[in-house]
C-alpha cells in the first residue's frame, strides 16, 4: 500500500481533525476486525485503581499489550524488521486522515478510547525538538477529547525509526485530572507524584507554549549525561480545551525498570511509555498485574523517572 491508499477514505480534509478521526474510527469498525476485536477487549480489561498521598494511578491488565511490552528496540533489532509504520507493511484494511504530513490511524491495540497512531508520511527518526510547534498544533486539532502523546525513542516508542506521535481519551489520563491549580506563571512548573518528577505547561499560546517546551529540552540536555546519545528521555502529554493548553513533559532516566530485567520471581513485565507515565500503568501477565500494589508502582515510576538532584538541578536551570 501506499499513503494515497491509507488517506482514501480522507475526502473533506477541510472539516476538522476531530470530526474526521471520529468518521475515521466508524470506518474502521466497520471494515477492520481487528480494530473491532481490540476496542471490544478494552472494555472487559481488568483494572485496579492505587491510592497513595501524592497521586492516584490505574493499573490495567492488558494481554493485548504484550507485543509492545516486550519489543526490542535497539537499533539492531530495529534494522532488522520492516518499518510497521511505512504504509508497504501495514495491513490492508488499515486507512487514515491527514493533519500536515503526519497521518492519523487508529491503533489496534487500545490501551485506553479513542488510541491512535500518527506517523510522518517519511520514514524519519523520532525527534520531538524540531517537532514541537506540530505537535503543539495538532493537540489543538485533535481535542478537547483526545490528547496527543509523545514517546522518546529511547523510553517508549516501539518504532524508534519512524517519527509519530499517539493521541488517545484524554479524561481518562490520570495525571490531567491531579495537577495542581495553576501557578499563574507561564514557566514551566515542577510536579512530584507517585514517585514520578515532571513539568507542566499551560498557556493559550502555541508560541510561548513552545518555547517552554524546547527550555525544559535544553535543560535536560545540558543537564543529564545520556543526552549525549540523543535526545533527552523524555514522554510528552498534552491536551487543549477551550483553547487553553496543558502539556506535561516527564523526564527519564531509564526505558524500564530493573525487575523488568530480573530473573525468577522478582522478573515484572512493566514497560513505561506516555500512558504509563501519565497514570495508566499496564500489565500485560496476570501475576504482574496481582502484584502491582501502590508500593511497587511508586518504585518502578522513581527508578525511570529523572533523579531528585537532576530534577533540582533542571529547575534551576529553566528559571535562571
């Protein structure tokens, strides 16, 4: 297939994006069985809510999510596979609207309403700098329902070779209903909970919205040793109501925690992505999803998250 393939059924590209993943979303279930089945397990998952003074999450259990859990993506075992996201490789029944020269698809393999996958119409490295103002668009595009996500190549993007971005039910992202009042200040301000450090923006301009967003990039950039690697480990969500943006930027340290790694009993599947961090935590083997309890939760979100003293120290350096 081709991308003229996937956008055939894209024909009023001057309604609005909202609309039109909406229409988008009725096709789909209507010709591709396996969006079908996915959107019907999502409403039978397993879930537990976990309470702690700082926070509340959501651990779901979702075997459909195992592929994703478990994919390698190191650049060997990236070049070795076929680009899911170049159109020649994506199934038949699968189509898509447009927004620039990104392409707007429903995923599969839901982990919460309304999941999708927006790709870039070349096959590109996933970069978020140079993508920021886009990305910033295309949450005022595709809300107020949906939010538009990011995911670092090196802490949650299953195609680390192929720029996209995700969006997906934005009121049921724990982290946007848990955010303190705003500061009134359209500086980046520092959130600590559930073991998570991260920044949030607000504001009603994409300009200035931006900029905040590239001086927490740079922060991070002069301030942790693997940004030399690439960009900082970073997963983005970002939402628009009203014309009133909120973004939270989550600093990483790490793809996955240790127990993901262990041997034996201490072994736990948990791969953290933008959904994960945002307060969707996923379990895709029953035992894990038993023992998630909101003091493992909080270990795994600390052990990936930005360290204390890093966080302390970017602070600094955004309000210099």
């Amino acid at each position: 297939m081709t991308w003229d393939d996937i956008l055939a059924i894209d024909t009023d590209d001057a309604a609005p994006l909202g609309e039109r993943v909406n229409a988008l979303f009725e096709q789909q279930r209507r010709t591709w069985p396996l969006l079908r089945d996915g959107e019907a397990a999502l409403t039978h998952l397993q879930k537990r809510t976990l309470t702690a003074d700082d926070g509340t999450i959501v651990v779901q259990m979702n075997p459909a999510r195992r592929r994703s859990t478990q994919a390698k993506t190191d650049a060997a075992a990236v070049a070795q596979r076929p680009c899911f996201l170049c159109p020649q490789n994506m199934p038949a029944e699968e189509r898509g609207v447009a927004f620039e020269d990104l392409v707007v698809m429903p995923n599969p393999f839901p982990i919460l309403p309304g999941h999708c996958t927006i790709a870039s119409r070349e096959h590109e490295p996933q970069q978020f700098a140079p993508r920021v103002e886009q990305f910033l668009r295309l949450t005022g595009a595709i809300g107020p329902d949906l939010a538009a996500l990011y995911n670092g190549p090196r802490c949650g993007a299953s195609a680390p070779d192929h720029l996209h971005f995700q969006a997906a039910r934005a009121d049921e992202i724990p982290a946007f209903g848990q955010l303190p009042a705003p500061a009134g200040a359209t500086s980046p301000e520092p959130v600590e909970s559930f073991g998570r450090r991260f920044f949030v923006l607000r504001g009603d301009e994409i300009e200035p919205l931006a900029a905040g967003l590239q001086s927490v990039l740079a922060a991070l950039s002069a301030g942790m040793a693997d940004s030399a690697d690439g960009e900082p480990l970073v997963n983005v969500a970002a939402r628009c109501v009203a014309g009133e943006w909120t973004v939270a930027i989550f600093p990483r340290i790490a793809h996955r925690p240790a127990r993901y790694f262990a041997d034996g009993p201490e072994r736990l599947l948990v791969s953290p992505a933008v959904l994960e961090m945002g307060g969707i935590l996923v379990a895709t083997e029953p035992d894990d999803f038993a023992r998630l309890d909101a003091a493992l939760a909080r270990e795994i979100y600390d052990e990936v998250s930005i360290s204390a003293a890093d966080f302390a120290l970017v602070r600094g350096q955004i309000t210099r």
